[in-house]
C-alpha cells in the first residue's frame, strides 16, 4: 500500500539540534519502502511517499523521530489505479 507522510518540523531551530536531526537521518537511513522524499522549501518539513505492507513500519519511524517532527500518514492510490472507482460514483 502506497503512503504519503507528510512531516512538520516543531521545536527550536538551533544548530545543535540540526546536528542531532542530521545524526539520526544517517543513523536510520531512508524510510522503509521510501519511494521518493521531498522537502518542502519554506524549511517547515516535507513529504515522504513510501510503498508499505505493514504500517507498524511508518509508526516505528514516527517514533523515531517524533521529538524533532509532527506526522501526517495518509494512505494514497495512484490516480490511474483510482479512475475506475471514481468513474463509478461520478461517471
């Protein structure tokens, strides 16, 4: 199942805390079934799409993570796969 994570940095911005961000992001290494991460320009956060089975996968990294980011985790279709259901309520 396809995920979009969209993630908002919270807390202070100071330097040592960007270190400590840094440190895990290479610690952890990309998402499991991270397909592609984006950041978002205005330095707020930024979105993650990733293809997993379990979403315990997704928990464990917000765990990871949720002292330095808040989480949106939203399951998502590619927009050709959904037309068809769509088409069906809407046609």
């Amino acid at each position: 199942m396809l995920f979009q994570t969209n993630y908002r940095l919270v807390g202070d911005r100071s330097t040592e805390r960007g270190k400590e961000l840094m440190v895990l992001f290479m610690e952890r290494g990309p998402s499991p079934g991270e397909i592609a991460h984006y950041i978002h320009v205005d330095g707020t956060g930024g979105t993650v799409i990733t293809e997993n089975s379990d979403i315990a996968e997704l928990h464990d990294v917000a765990m990871a993570y949720s002292r330095f980011m808040e989480f949106e985790i939203l399951p998502i279709r590619k927009a050709e796969e959904a037309v068809t259901d769509i088409l069906k309520h809407f046609g």
